[in-house]
C-alpha cells in the first residue's frame, strides 16, 4: 500500500506544481510556425535518388499534411519505390528550448524512428539541418535543405555523409489545387 501511495504522491505534486500553467492554457504557435504552416495540404512528391553503385532512382507519392493545434505538423506519405509500397508518417514542430525544428517519423524500410533537427535562415529562405535514418544501408547522419521556391512548390535536398557537393536526393512536392 506505501508503493501506492507513495506514486500517487509522485503524480500530485508535479501536477500540483504545474497546474497554474495548465490553467493558462496551451502555447500558443508564434512565427516560428508560419514554416510549418507552408507545408499543410495534399502534395504530388517525386523523388530522384543516387545511390552507389545502383545509378539513379525516382519514386512518386502523395504526401498529406495537416496542423494539429498550430504547432505540430502531421505528414503521411504513400508511395512505390523499386516496385515497393513505400509509407512514412511524420511529425514536425518547433522545440522552443532548442530554437530548432524537430522532426520524428517512421517508414516502411526503416528498423527504427528517424530523426531530424533544423534551424531557419530567413535571409535565403532555406531551412537547414539534418536527418538521421536506419534503413537499408543503415545508420546514417545526412546534411538537409528545404526551400520553397513557390507557394506551391517545396524542395528538399538531402546530401551525403561526407560525399560530394550535388545532393544524393532531391525531392519535389507540388500543392494540388
């Protein structure tokens, strides 16, 4: 009966604690948000890949993205890829202690969740960082860039650990209307 009531105790009193903050409310999403804000809707998605030794690779999808609470971007994406049913679903926000976005997803060849962090450069537009995955060709830490060239249209590039300049992925996503 002490093991109870003694976690009981650990619940209430953080809770008790946190409470005036509860009463306020959620967070509210700020600026940092208006970047996540770009992405939600429907996306056509074509993908160019180089992979060593296997030449260039393209897979098409659809990617569907919504805002939950005005911070937190929820993305699923379908598609085929060396005849495969590719999936992935994703979260995005903004980590106000880290002044960075961060991301979270699973997909359908990866052994684990993968990973990302990036940070907004607003004077070319770009937001940069990385991704980390396991998949296929294991554990790997990659440079990443998005932009968006237009309102309709966003572009990822994903560059290779320690490769060449050209990135080893580019990925379109056009808005339908």
């Amino acid at each position: 009966m002490r093991t109870a009531a003694r976690f009981a105790l650990s619940l209430a009193l953080p809770l008790s604690l946190a409470a005036p903050a509860f009463a306020q409310g959620p967070p509210m999403p700020g600026p940092e948000h208006e970047i996540l804000e770009k992405n939600v809707g429907t996306w056509d998605v074509a993908m160019e890949m180089s992979i060593p030794g296997m030449g260039p690779m393209t897979m098409r999808g659809v990617e569907t993205n919504k805002l939950m609470a005005g911070r937190w971007l929820i993305a699923d994406f379908k598609g085929e890829a060396m005849g495969m049913t590719f999936e992935n679903h994703g979260i995005t926000g903004w980590d106000p202690e880290k002044k960075a976005y961060v991301a979270v997803w699973a997909d359908t060849m990866s052994a684990s969740l993968n990973t990302g962090e990036s940070t907004y450069d607003a004077a070319t537009g770009t937001l940069k960082g990385w991704i980390e995955t396991n998949g296929p060709m294991g554990k790997t830490r990659s440079r990443s860039e998005a932009t968006w060239p237009t309102a309709d249209t966003r572009l990822l590039k994903v560059f290779a650990p320690d490769g060449p300049p050209e990135p080893a992925m580019t990925i379109t996503y056009t808005k339908r209307k």
